[in-house]
C-alpha cells in the first residue's frame, strides 16, 4: 500500500483488478474501484491500478501496462507469476 500510495496522484482512482480481498483498501487514501477480472469497462481508457501479476500480463492484449512495483509475501519481486503489482494501463487505439 505503501508503494500505491507513493505512486499515485492525489485523489487519482486506484483500480483492484482481479483480487479476491482488498484487506489493503484501508491503507489507501484513494478513490477505490473493484473489476473482478481482466475485462476492463470501455469507458476506462486508462487506470492505475494492483493486481496479480498473471493479470497485468493478460492486460497487455488490450493496452500497455507499465509495471510499477511489484510484491509478494513482503518481498520485493521481479518476475513472480503471483506477485501483487501496482501498474498503470492505457488501452490501445481500437481495442475492445
């Protein structure tokens, strides 16, 4: 929450994509939205937001995530499958 926190703009909407609790809502001072999978609503063209790594990957079909930070069990991680990231996306010109 820590990593959000510092990594988004004031009163910018954080996006929890595809995670089952959001026990760490509480630590962000942020207007909050949930989509509960990987379809993002084609009013959103672009978010930031945390999800399982295996998710940000799948929302590379639609658009371009940047991968911001990235965390798994309290350990800073590059390249795990489950990790929690914090990413933005901005969708692709002509994609559904």
């Amino acid at each position: 929450a820590r990593r959000a926190n510092a990594l988004v703009a004031a009163g910018e909407t954080i996006y929890f994509v595809a995670l089952p609790e959001l026990h760490t809502a509480y630590y962000l001072p942020f207007p909050m939205k949930r989509i509960d999978d990987a379809r993002i609503p084609q009013s959103v063209e672009r978010l930031v937001g945390l999800a399982p790594r295996s998710t940000a990957d799948e929302l590379a079909k639609s658009g371009t995530v940047n991968v911001l930070a990235s965390r798994t069990r309290g350990v800073l991680s590059e390249n795990d499958h489950d990790a929690v990231v914090v990413f933005r996306w901005q969708r692709n010109r002509g994609a559904s």
